[in-house]
C-alpha cells in the first residue's frame, strides 16, 4: 500500500504576485533551436460543403465545385493554418507553389476557415 501524499498549497509556493512579460522582440537565436520542428505544408485550392449522399455519391468523372474562381490565389497552410498566398506553376511534370502575398499576423484569422466569423 502507498503511503499518503502532503502537498503544499500553491500560495506557500511563490514569492508574490507574478508580473506578466510584455512583448520581447524574439531574435535569429531564440529562432534558430526552432528550425529542426516539422510542420506540415498544404496548398489548399477550395472548398466546399456537400451532405453524406452527395459524398458518397461521388466516383470516377465526378465533379466538385469548389469556392474559389480559376486564376484565383490558392492558400499555403502551415499546420492547417493559412501563412502565405500563392498560384500554382507545374515544374517538370510536378505542381508546385510560386508565394506571391505573405500574410501579415492581423490577417491570419481572418482568412482562416477553421475560425468561425464572429
């Protein structure tokens, strides 16, 4: 049988009220222990909604629709979150991305479908 655990109120433990950092500016070495982390990259072309039936539905030669006009930017996603805006090129039989807008911080929710309007 194990013996009783005495833990020690949270209060007892700290020295005072703890000041929250404001904003540091982050440079090349904080970023550099960051550049070995993967990340999955995705080029998402469109979207669309459709019900069960209509997906299952779905076989050789169908077509689906999607939000986004032809000639339109196409979304580079870092962990499913958009970063960057780009058109699609072939290179050698290949598809590729040429990155043609950056978003800025500001922007990144607001072009993110996942997050909901408010």
């Amino acid at each position: 049988m194990s013996e009783p655990v005495d833990y020690v109120p949270f209060e007892t433990t700290t020295s005072g009220a703890v000041e929250p950092e404001g904003p540091r500016h982050v440079g090349p070495e904080e970023l550099a222990r960051l550049h070995d982390v993967p990340v999955e990259l995705a080029v998402e072309i469109g979207r669309t909604h459709m019900t069960i039936r209509e997906a299952l539905a779905l076989g050789p030669g169908s077509i689906v629709t999607l939000n986004r006009l032809a000639g339109e930017p196409v979304d580079l996603l870092v962990n499913g979150k958009p970063i960057a805006r780009g058109e699609v090129v072939v290179i050698d039989e290949e598809f590729g991305l040429r990155v043609t807008e950056v978003l800025a911080p500001k922007d990144l929710d607001e072009h993110n479908p996942a997050v909901p309007d408010a």
